[in-house]
C-alpha cells in the first residue's frame, strides 16, 4: 500500500486484517518504487493518487505494472474521478473513492485478486 499519511495506512490495513492479507504500507514515491523493484513478491498495489511530493499514484501504478503487468492495482483517493482513472491509470484496474467503507475497500481488493 502506498499512502502518504501514516494514520490513513494503518486505518486501511486495519480494515483489510480480516482478509487473512498481509499489508505493507509505504508513505512516499521513493520508498514505493524501491520496495517494488527490490521485492516482486505482491499480490496487488494498493495506492493513493495525490502523494503530496513526488510523483503521483498513477506514476507508482505505471511502474509496478512493468515490473509485474498482472498485478492488481486498487487506486484510492478523495480528488480523483473515475474518468482520471480511465485516462491515467493503468488497465484491469479499481477505484475506490475516500471516504469509503471497510465493505468498499474489500470488495475492490477481492475484484482485483479475482475472488469475487
């Protein structure tokens, strides 16, 4: 998970624990790319759009998919549209917009994972 502010990150992976996954949470661009390039072991990305400095959602998403082009993308964010993910982000993708509920956010996930 790549989300800029820490309590939003520990919210998020509180409401995902009871699906048995393992979250790993990020807070900025440069940590993203350095996990996901060291680390190809992910079963999805889960990520803030608007990641205050750096590069943005879109960017982390664009590089995870070509490390890995299967990997479920779950984007998350208050400011985007379902038409800026259609136009920025990357295919086969979700989108849950903030504020959201535990149900929304896992059903999103379990899309992506194909469990649904």
């Amino acid at each position: 998970m790549v989300e800029d502010e820490h309590h939003v990150c520990e919210l998020i992976s509180d409401m995902l624990m009871g699906d048995d996954l393992e979250i790993e949470c990020v807070t900025t661009d440069r940590e993203a790319y350095r996990r996901l390039s060291r680390s190809g072991v992910f079963d999805a990305l889960l990520v803030d759009i608007n990641l205050r400095a750096g590069t943005t959602g879109f960017d982390v998403a664009r590089f995870a998919r070509q490390l890995n082009p299967r990997l479920p993308v779950v984007y998350v964010s208050g400011q985007a549209s379902k038409a800026s993910i259609e136009t920025f982000g990357v295919a086969d993708s979700a989108f849950v917009e903030k504020p959201f509920t535990a149900e929304q956010l896992q059903g999103a996930v379990r899309r992506v994972l194909g469990e649904d």
